[in-house]
C-alpha cells in the first residue's frame, strides 16, 4: 500500500546495478528481479500482480507517462528519468529503457548518471508547476519535447541518447561502440555547422553581383563586358545555390534547434544508432546480473533471460541498422562536397574574368575592384569550408567503418 507521507529519503542506487521487471500490457508486474526488490523495498508476494504504478511518484509529470504510453503504443522503445516511490515513502532515481515485448512491456533500470539528469529534474520542475496550473498530460508532453528542441540537444530522443551514453561509455576505451559514435556525433555536428555557416556565406556571395550589374549600368552601354560578367556570375551563383537547396536542404531557414537535429539529419541518424548502441550495453550488463542473482520465488529464470537476450538482439540489430544509414550518409556528404568544388570552379573562373575587367578600368572602375575583393574573400572562406566538409566526411567515413 502506498504510504500516505512522502518521506524526503532518497534511498541508494548502486552504479552498476540494473533493475528489471516485466509487466503485462496493463503495466500490472508480471516478474522481476531480486535488485529491484531490495531497492523498492516491496515484497514480493505484494509487488508480484501489483500495477507498476504504485511506483509512481508525484515529482514526475504526467506528461512524461504520457510519452511513455504513446511511443510504447506504437510498438517503440522509450526511455526517461523516472523518480520512483518505495514501500516506505522513500524514493530512488533511475534512468528507465522500457520496451514492447509479445503481450507487454520490459523495463531495465540503471542509475542516472550525466549532466543529462541535472537538466531533467529542472525540466521536470517547470512541467510540474505548468501541469499544477491546469496543462493537461498531453500539454505538458508537448512541452517537454519544445523546451528540448530549443536546447542544445534539439529533441528528447536525443536528449535520451545522451544520457544512456552516460550511463553506458567505457571510460577510457575510446573504441568502445558507445564511446566512438559519441566522438562521430561531435564531428556530425561540426560538419552541420559548416554546412549552415556555407550556406549563410553563399547567400551573401548571392547579392554582389547585382551590385556588379548596378554599377555596370554607369561604367559601360547596355550588354558590356562588366554587365556580362556579372550576369554569367549570377546565374552560376543561382545554379549553385539551387544544388545547395537540393542536397542539403536550406537548413538556415528552419528553426533553432531543428537544423541540426531534426528527423532526417546526419545528426539525428547517429543519435538513434547511439541510443540503440547504449540501450544494448545496458540490457546486456542487465542481463548478466539477472542471471548471477538468486532468482525470485514465483519467477521463470530461465524464460525472463530468453525475454531480456531477445530484447537485446532487437536493440543490437536496430543499432546495426542506423548505423549502415549512418556510413551511406557520410559517403554521400563526401561526395556532395566535391561536386560543390566542381561547381565553385566554374565561379572562380567568371572571378578571374572580373578580376581581368577591374584591371582594364584601373583609374575609371568606379568601384569594381571593391566588388572584386569581396568576391575574392567570400570565394576564400567557401573554399576553406568545403574542404573542411570533405576533411569531416572523411574522419567520419574512417570513424564509421
């Protein structure tokens, strides 16, 4: 029976410990195992056909079970903080992977670890105070996923994937799985930023040469040298932009957050093989423990261990799987930035020819050679940056494979 005061305890979950349990698609309890036991404080005959939510603990918004019930509904896994309830009134932080499984639901706990569970307990405040002012579970859902995605870390999933691989890195073993997508991510985001900072140099590079043909209007007659090259100029400008639009998506145009982490981004695909990556670490330590620890009375051992390794095989595959997505990215970000080179040749090229035209009217230029400085230093910085691109897809494609 759920006390009825709150004891302000917090009792201690051991790191390297993982809790299980497993319920039925009502979340009643259908088995566990001894750890969770010990640290609920429950006994067994009590917690044994219990619902899971007698665990439940006020401090955790409504919205958070929300987003458990839908993503879970839609037969995918889900992972949050969660603060839970023990027997006594005392409570426990755990950072909860919970996954469909035939005729229910797995759950495998581990202690919250990271810069991640500081944050969620601030988020966690915000919604609560938002839930006590009326947002129902469906509102406050919403807003935890728009508060994420307007941090750094641009989603909850990938707000997830970050603290397992808190919970899961290998210190000090840089080719640890979890360990070399988290170095991948950073270059990935890295390149994402180069990308954003390319276009917003291209778009500026856009507007010159209508300063040229502004200009060509005063220097020459209609159809000159001046006014011919800074047409040539604009439209290899606009044929470039568009290949830009087309490969890499106008992402200085969407907003904060989602250029760098949205669903079909380079990010987000190493985010997800991340989060599968550290799942799998943690159902497989998981799954040692269960088979070292004195099993329950009332549970099936042997048939919990066949339930956690397939789980596990699931989690391994799909990490296996985004992480092939992942390398056929990165291939292609290689190739995109060498056929934007081939591009950017043929816009040298039309320089060149202004560079030749400003020296021709030395003394009566009017202001060319100051257009061409600019365009000498934009062309300059988009060169610096693709192969800073070519550099990144190459560690990367290195990294991946």
């Amino acid at each position: 029976m759920r006390p009825e005061r709150i004891l302000d305890q917090e009792r201690v979950f051991d790191a390297g410990k993982y809790i299980y349990t497993r319920t039925d698609r009502r979340g009643v309890i259908l088995s566990a195992n001894r750890y969770f036991v010990q640290l609920s404080g429950y006994d067994v005959d009590k917690m044994l056909g219990a619902p899971h939510k007698i665990l439940r603990h006020p401090d955790v918004p409504r919205g958070v079970f929300y987003l458990l019930w839908q993503t879970l509904q839609d037969g995918k896994p889900f992972s949050a903080f969660v603060k839970n309830l023990a027997a006594d009134g005392s409570y426990y932080w755990t950072c909860a992977i919970v996954a469909p499984i035939d005729e229910g639901y797995l759950s495998v706990s581990a202690k919250p670890q990271g810069e991640c569970f500081d944050h969620a307990r601030a988020l966690y405040a915000g919604l609560l105070a938002d839930e006590a002012a009326g947002a129902s579970p469906a509102e406050s859902a919403a807003l935890l996923r728009a508060r994420l995605e307007d941090s750094s870390h641009g989603s909850l999933d990938n707000f997830m994937a970050t603290a397992l691989a808190d919970i899961a890195a290998e210190k000090g073993a840089p080719n640890c799985p979890v360990n070399r997508l988290r170095q991948l991510r950073a270059e990935m985001q890295r390149l994402d930023t180069t990308q954003r900072d390319l276009l917003a140099t291209l778009k500026k590079l856009y507007l010159i040469p209508t300063n040229m043909r502004i200009l060509a209007s005063r220097l020459e007659p209609s159809g000159g040298p001046v006014s011919a090259i800074s047409d040539s100029y604009k439209r290899a400008a606009s044929e470039l932009m568009g290949r830009l639009h087309q490969r890499m998506g106008d992402v200085t145009a969407r907003p904060s957050g989602t250029a760098a982490h949205g669903p079909d981004t380079g990010v987000a695909m190493v985010n997800r093989a991340l989060f599968f990556e550290a799942a799998a670490a943690i159902l497989g330590n998981a799954a040692q423990q269960f088979a070292a620890e004195e099993t329950l009375p009332g549970v099936d051992s042997a048939a919990e261990r066949a339930s956690l390794s397939h789980s596990l095989q699931l989690f391994r595959n799909e990490a296996v799987a985004c992480s092939g997505k992942m390398t056929g990215t990165v291939i292609r970000v290689g190739k995109e930035a060498e056929h934007i080179k081939r591009l950017m040749s043929g816009l040298d090229q039309i320089r060149i020819l202004g560079e030749v035209e400003s020296g021709r009217l030395r003394n009566s230029d009017g202001g060319l050679a100051a257009i061409m400085t600019q365009l000498t230093t934009f062309h300059g910085l988009i060169h610096a940056r693709l192969s800073a691109m070519t550099n990144a897809a190459n560690r990367m494609r290195a990294g991946a494979e």
